[in-house]
C-alpha cells in the first residue's frame, strides 16, 4: 500500500491559497474560483473525489449545501446528462443523514474511514463509485457555518493531522465566501440606486401638457416658460390626478376623495374647483365627460 503523509506541506497550501487569490482579484465567479481550489485539493491530498459548497437554510430552517464545486463522478449517461445539468446551477446536498449531513448538524468535522459501516452514513445509489474513506470540513467566517469541503476515497485514509493542516485553505474558503456575498449584496445596492436614479429622473422629468405647460411630478408644479404658476394646495392636487390619466376621465367620486382625503364634500366643492383652475390656466383643456367625470385633454 502507498504511504501518504498525514498533512500536507505549508508550501502546497500557500501556493494553492497564492494562485486562488491571485484570480479572484479578476474572477468573482465562484463556480471558477472553487472548482480551481477543488482541484489544488484533491491532488494536494491525494483524494479521489470531491466538493466545496456554501451552506443555506431552507424555509424550516434546515441547512443544505450548494456546492460551487463537484467532481465529475457520474457513472452513466443518465448520471452525466444530470450532472451537466446541476453543475451549471450547482449541486444541492440536503441529506442530513448522511456524512456530509453531519458536518452541517454538528458544524464541527466529520471523519469516517470505514463509509460502509459508519452509522452516520446513508449509502450509495446503485452504480455510485466506492467510498471508502470521507472526510467533511466545515469554514467559517464572522462566526457563521458558510460552508462545507468535502473529500473522499484517499488511500491511506484522514486524520485530524491532516484536517487541521487544511486550516488556511479552509479560512481561505471563508473569505472567498465573504467576499462573493459582499460583491452581491454590493451589486444589488448598485442595483437599486439605479432603479431609485431612474425613478428620480422620470419624476425630475416634465410632462408637456400643450401650450408651452409642463407638469414637474417631485414636487408638483406647474411651469411655463421657466416659470411657475401659482396654484393652491387642492389646485395642484386636482391637476396632479388630472395629469396621471391624461386623455382618461377620472371619476368624480375618485377625485372627490384623492384631492378631500377623509372628508365628504358635495359636488359643487368639485365643480368650484374646476371652474377656479381653468381660469387660472384657460389654455388647459379639462373638459367634463358628463356622468363620468373629468379629464385633461393633451393633443400629441
């Protein structure tokens, strides 16, 4: 039988931590960044198969893996066609009886030497290659299980040496972690800020109304050749609604209670108030669709 140490060198896990770095400051794809790690591994520990996946939690608060990185074990083509498809999606790993699942349980690692008879295991699914050793590591970062390595099959088996060597690989797991969640949370910031920019500019934008009028939304005013017309607090409220559905009647009911919110008024109140904005802005056609309501008529 081949003897393999029991750790592994400090300087195959700088270079393997070094190159992994090194491409992260252009890759942020962590299916990129992993399977690279993955691979460092696997050949660095003399292991046959593998994954590295970050930990989520379900709707009853149950931990699952999505592994960013897998190793191709599929044994036919239906296995092959199934892997290609989740590879792309990652992998899930939701069993928590099972060795891996009990990484996730404890948070703490799992070595098992004896797969086939370790109480902790679930089995295989017919035609899965052997296990015959396994060894799960969890990571941290911030004092939270991030995520779960996970190896198998090394000749001469795993020990605590061995996982304990792998401290700086596993801390540099963590923060690869870490730092793909703060570049997502920071891409949806920048993605709102962009959605809350646009917002802005259309409620910054003027809406023509003819006549050289022009209706700014934030705050509402009326403008006309640079400037402002002066309106009462319900004349802007009755041309603002006017102004959301323009060609479009609006209800007399509707506007009675958008512009006298929580108080009944008659429909004279609503038919002053038309009759005092059009004569403060008589180049505005509001006109009355008799039994419906009122509309701003605008020519395009």
């Amino acid at each position: 039988m081949a003897y393999f140490a029991p750790q592994v060198s400090e300087k195959q896990l700088l270079s393997a931590v070094t190159s992994v770095l090194s491409q992260y400051i252009t890759e942020t794809n962590p299916h990129i960044l992993f399977n690279g790690l993955l691979g460092t591994l696997l050949e660095i520990t003399a292991s046959e198969y593998g994954f590295i996946g970050e930990v989520f939690y379900d709707d009853g608060k149950l931990p699952y893996i999505k592994s960013y990185a897998t190793t191709n074990i599929a044994w036919d083509e239906e296995t092959q066609a199934l892997y290609e498809e989740t590879r792309r999606k990652g992998m899930i790993f939701s069993r928590l009886d099972s060795l891996y699942g009990a990484v996730l349980k404890t948070g703490q690692r799992v070595i098992s030497n004896k797969p086939m008879t370790d109480p902790r295991a679930c089995g295989l699914p017919e035609g899965h290659p052997p296990l015959n050793a396994f060894m799960g590591l969890p990571f941290y970062g911030g004092g939270e299980l991030l995520g779960v390595v996970g190896i198998a099959n090394r000749e001469a088996g795993y020990q605590d040496a061995l996982a304990e060597s792998l401290q700086p690989f596993l801390i540099t797991c963590g923060n690869l972690i870490l730092g793909y969640r703060s570049n997502v949370k920071h891409l949806q910031t920048e993605l709102e800020l962009n959605r809350y920019k646009e917002r802005l500019s259309l409620l910054e934008q003027g809406i023509a109304l003819g006549s050289g009028y022009e209706f700014q939304q934030s705050p509402p005013t009326l403008m006309r050749a640079g400037q402002s017309i002066l309106l009462t607090k319900k004349e802007l409220s009755l041309l603002s609604n006017l102004v959301g559905t323009i060609n479009r009647p609006i209800p007399y009911a509707i506007l009675e209670q958008k512009i006298w919110t929580g108080v009944v008024v008659g429909e004279s109140s609503l038919r002053s108030l038309v009759r005092r904005l059009r004569k403060k802005v008589p180049e505005l056609t509001i006109q009355n669709a008799v039994g419906v309501g009122y509309m701003l008529v605008v020519e395009d």
